[in-house]
C-alpha cells in the first residue's frame, strides 16, 4: 500500500541509523534502507514535520538476560550517516 497523504500530526522516527551499526552486517542492504530513511526525512521536512533522529550508545543498566561483550567501539561509533542530513531546530 502506497501513502499518499501524511497524518498533520505524524513524526518520523529514525533509530540506530549511525556509523558504527551500519557498518555491521544486516539481513538486508544496509545502503537501501539509509536511502529511504534520507528520502522520508527529506519529505518530513518539506512537510513541517518532525523528525527525530535516534541513536544508541551502550547498553541498558541493569539489564542481565543478555550478557556480551562491548569492547572498545571506534570514536566515530555514534555518529548518525550524514545522509540524514541531521538539522537541529528549536
């Protein structure tokens, strides 16, 4: 189903798009999704909407039903991809 019309009280959402994520393996082409959430955020934009930019940095305190190591991550881990063209509005 294509969407034609966006709700005037809708937000994108963007999550975990940053450098150090899409530079890990994933199920399907790292480089379509980052496109297509370029283009939603750029059509958001046009529209006046918000778009929040997500990222993530560690893990949840407290949280022990997983254990793995982190290590050491580079600089550069939690930047978000250029291509969200990140604005910062207030």
């Amino acid at each position: 189903m294509t969407i034609s019309r966006l709700d005037t009280k809708t937000a994108l959402l963007v999550v975990d798009l940053q450098k150090g994520i899409v530079g890990v393996p994933t199920a399907h082409p790292i480089a379509d999704v980052v496109t297509n959430a370029a283009r939603l955020a750029e059509a958001f934009r046009r529209h006046d909407l918000p778009v929040v930019l997500i990222n993530v940095d560690g893990g949840a305190p407290g949280r022990s039903e997983q254990s793995r190591a982190l290590g050491e991550f580079p600089p550069d881990w939690t930047e978000l991809v250029p291509e969200l063209n990140r604005q910062t509005t207030w």
